[in-house]
C-alpha cells in the first residue's frame, strides 16, 4: 500500500488575507486525498477542518512531502527552522511586500496547489551558513541562516576587523558587517550596497555597512573560505543578528565565525515558473519592478 501523501500548511495568522488563503489550501488539498497538518498554534485562527494539528516540533514535518508557507519572506524563514533538520522542502506563498523567497503570488494559489498535488514541481537546495560567537573561548552562539548574518553595533559607532581564510582583511569603524549568502544577496545586503548573487552560484558575501574607510566595497568570496569578526575592545559591544530573527549580544572581544553550512534549506519550484534560460532574471525584474521596456531579445534567422 502506497503512503498517504503529508503536507504541513502554516500562515501568518496576524493577516487575514493568509488565514483565509490558507484554509483554501487546506480544502483543496483534503479534496484531492492529501494528509494536512497545520501547527497548534495556528490551529485556532486557521479553524478548518480536515487537517491534523501537529505542535512547532519535528513531529510536524515527519515524512512530510512539502511545507506550504503563506506569508511573506519573514514566514517563509520561520518555517525553513522547522523544515531544514528535516530536509523537507517549503513553497512560498507571498502575501506580503518583495516576496523574493515565495515561489507563488496569492492570485495564482489554486494553481500552485494544483501543480504541488500533481506534483509538478522540483526541489533545488540554498545554501545556508553556520555562525558561531565566542568570547576568550566561551561559546556565545551557535547558530546558521538562510540569508544572512549580520554584526551590528550596540550603540556607538562598531569597532571590528573582518578577516578572511585566517588573515586579516581590514579594520572598519562602522554600523555593522553583513556575512550573506547568494539567497540573501537580494535581502539585507542588496539594501546596504552589495550586489545580487544569483542563487546557483556557489559564493559568500561580505558586505560593510556605512564604513569610515577607504577600502570598505562589498567582497564575494569563495563558498570554501572561513569569515571571522573580531570586535574590538574599544567598541562598547556589538549584537549578532542571524535573517533577522535569532539575536546575540556580543561583548567587546567577541570573534564572530562564518563558513558554509553543510545542511541546505530545500525550496519547491513549480513547473512553468522557473524554466531554463533566465529564470531568476525575470525574478529580478518582477519583484523590483525594473524598466525593460523597449527589449528585443535576440534576432532570430
């Protein structure tokens, strides 16, 4: 006998428009003989009938086939802590601003859920980052991100020498240093200056933010290289942000270690949406709504 197919649906219960579009979902996916689960703490706002409420733990994503996030790119990177451990892949469903994470916009729901019942998708894998903090030994944090970690000053101005594959780089009086991947290059680090990455290259990104110094451009640096970020004794501190939503205090003296994580986040992609050619190219140009009036494309014979 062949397994019922899972699929955990979670939303961001504060916006309407995602409980609703959630218990669409649901519905849709009950009626084409899919097992739901939705997370206990979103049970109540969801209230739709027909899924299994599950608690925020790997239970939830056991043998899941999918995860269906409706939000915005901040939902989609809460999700991605439950579903990494467990290698199951999310699609996104933006409901909120840029939405550069989801693969599906709100008005192409039913489709998208169609494609993931049909199973008509494919599964890439985004590189994350594993980030450590100690202090004279003492192991401060121990944690990993999607897109980004960033070292933020405290309150003064932020004292830190960035170095890079065990050798010093160069010391910045500065508001912060962003250690991105390609996935994030389009997030924090694009707004602080850094370029756009395109997610299969295999790369890391350091990026200065609002640096007194010369030498202060944004480096892209092997996926194979060692970041570290030392922060200066007479800076009054500094705080670790990893995607915005795990946060450190750092102490002066802090050194901050950056590399390539081995445990990738896993995204859906539907068919019909990301083809070959340049795919993340008209990512680029929708999310941003970029000016490509008057292309031609190539000349054909």
């Amino acid at each position: 006998m062949t397994a019922k197919r899972t699929v955990l649906v979670t939303a961001h219960t504060g916006r309407g428009a995602a409980v609703d579009s959630a218990r669409l979902v649901i519905g849709q996916l009950v009626d084409a003989g899919l097992n739901v689960r939705v997370l206990r703490a979103e049970a109540e706002s969801i209230a739709c009938a027909g899924a299994d409420v599950m608690p925020a733990s790997e239970a939830a994503v056991q043998d899941a086939e999918m995860m269906i996030v409706l939000g915005g790119d901040g939902s989609l990177l809460r999700a991605a802590e439950l579903a990494r451990p467990a290698g199951v892949p999310l699609l996104g469903v933006n409901l909120g601003h840029v939405g550069f994470l989801a693969e599906a916009e709100v008005e192409d729901l039913a489709e998208a859920v169609d494609s993931v019942v049909r199973g008509r998708y494919d599964v890439e894998e985004r590189m994350t980052i594993e980030v450590t903090a100690r202090l004279n030994g003492q192991l401060l944090a121990d944690t990993w991100a999607l897109n980004e970690a960033t070292v933020e000053k405290r309150e003064r101005m932020l004292e830190v020498v960035a170095e890079i594959d065990g050798r010093p780089l160069s010391r910045w009086g500065c508001d912060g240093v962003i250690c991105a991947t390609p996935t994030g290059s389009t997030a924090y680090a694009f707004s602080a200056g850094g370029p756009v990455v395109w997610p299969e290259v295999e790369a890391m990104l350091l990026v200065p933010i609002s640096a007194h110094a010369l030498f202060a451009r944004p480096l892209v640096v092997s996926p194979r290289s060692a970041l570290a970020l030392e922060v200066q004794p007479a800076t009054a501190g500094a705080v670790l942000w990893c995607d915005g939503r795990r946060r450190f205090d750092l102490p002066a003296g802090t050194r901050v270690e950056v590399r390539r994580a081995e445990l990738p986040v896993r995204l859906a992609r539907l068919h019909g949406v990301e083809e070959t050619g340049a795919p993340f190219t008209d990512r680029l140009v929708a999310k941003f709504d970029l000016p490509v009036q008057g292309w031609r494309g190539r000349t054909r014979p």
